[in-house]
C-alpha cells in the first residue's frame, strides 16, 4: 500500500486509450500528475479533469507530465474500456455524468465541450480474490475508521464482518487504485523529480496550481 513519501511504483495497465504509451519509471525527472477517474463520476468531469487540464496547459513546457488514469471501484457496468474508447475518441459521455453536466450545459449532445490533452489508460482491473479477503478488510478500516482501535471488541467485530459482506459483494479490484489506497474519485496523486509520492489529494481542494508550482521549483 503506497503512502505519502514512497517511491512510487508503476500504475497498472490493462490498456492505453490514448497518447504514448509511458509509466512513472521512464519520467523520472518530470513533475508528475496522475488524475484518477471514473467514466461514470459526475465530480471527475465538473472537477478533477477540467483541473488536470489546466494544470497541463499551464505547466506541461515546464517539466510537468500528466496521465489520466480511469478506474473502476463500483458500476462495473459503466466503468469499463468500451465507454472509455467512447470518452476519448468522440467525447461522449453517459449515465450520471450526462445528466449532470447536460444540466450544466457543458455538452454538445452526449460530447463533452472540452478534450482531454494529455494520455490516458485503463487501470487494471482484475476479478475480485477471495484469498486475500483480509489485506482488503485492513485497508478499508485503516483509510475509513481511524478510531477504529478505541472502539470495543464487539463493535469493532460487527465492523469488519459489515466490511467484509461489502468486500465480497465487489466482483472486480481495479489494481494501481488499491496499490494506492485512494479513497474514490476524483483521485490525483502528484509525484516529485525524484519519484516520490508527495500528494494524494481525494476530490479537489482548489489547491493544484500551488502543489505543482512546489514541486516544480526543487531540483532533482
């Protein structure tokens, strides 16, 4: 599980949509943003993308590369290649996303009025392993319940079989969101010149600009 300081090990690829082919080892040097989506996530398309985008018109001549990473923790339905091949290539958009920003008026049809400039890839996503039913329980508390140790032993029992039942009932784990412990999407993780893992940022907190020009700034 990869925290805030670590070297950062490669994204898990099942498939790039768009742009070269690349992974975090063969930029090192760069300044590197990896905004993590859902095809279907209304709040990636209001806010994570539109601000990757920016950030890579402003700082990608400086030394700064982004990947748009899609993933798919739930509607695995939804969240897959095919509707992704479809946001790339044409712009379309569907199910929540469509309404949302339908009513924003940010699409032309089904098509997004903006495009998405820099790579993007298919995180791996793999059928759910039952074998490692007690790693995925582990990380859950840890990331969700932080008090979890000063609870009682009954109720931090009635806790992990609660989180168990939602463990089994996911059929698929998509591989470099849980290597990275994100906690939904939108996701960005920004890593250093040197690789180091030094934000992961859940949702938008309207401080990009201010991480990459940080990061920027410090020499290899």
């Amino acid at each position: 599980m990869v925290q805030i300081g670590d070297i950062a090990p490669n994204l898990k690829i099942s498939e790039w949509m768009q742009g070269p082919e690349t992974n975090l080892d063969q930029l090192r040097g760069k300044v590197i943003l990896v905004e993590v989506f859902q095809v279907n996530c209304p709040g990636c398309f209001v806010y994570g993308l539109p601000e990757a985008i920016e950030a890579y018109a402003k700082h990608h001549k400086e030394g700064l590369e982004v990947i748009g990473l899609a993933t798919a923790f739930e509607d695995f339905d939804k969240n897959t290649i095919e509707n992704l091949k479809k946001l790339v290539t044409t712009g379309e958009v569907i199910g929540e996303p469509l309404r949302v920003l339908q009513n924003r008026d940010w699409l032309e049809g089904n098509r997004l009025r903006y495009t998405i400039p820099f790579p993007v890839a298919m995180d791996n996503v793999i059928a759910h392993d039952s074998e490692h039913l007690d790693s995925k329980i582990g990380k859950i508390i840890e990331h969700e319940i932080p008090n979890f140790e000063r609870l009682s032993y009954g109720e931090q029992m009635r806790l992990r079989l609660r989180i168990r039942d939602y463990v089994l009932h996911q059929d698929y784990a998509a591989e470099t969101f849980e290597m990275y412990n994100l906690g939904g999407t939108p996701s960005a993780i920004l890593i250093d010149r040197k690789g180091i893992v030094r934000y992961k940022i859940f949702g938008s907190d309207g401080k990009m600009d201010r991480y990459v020009r940080e990061l920027l700034a410090e020499s290899v």
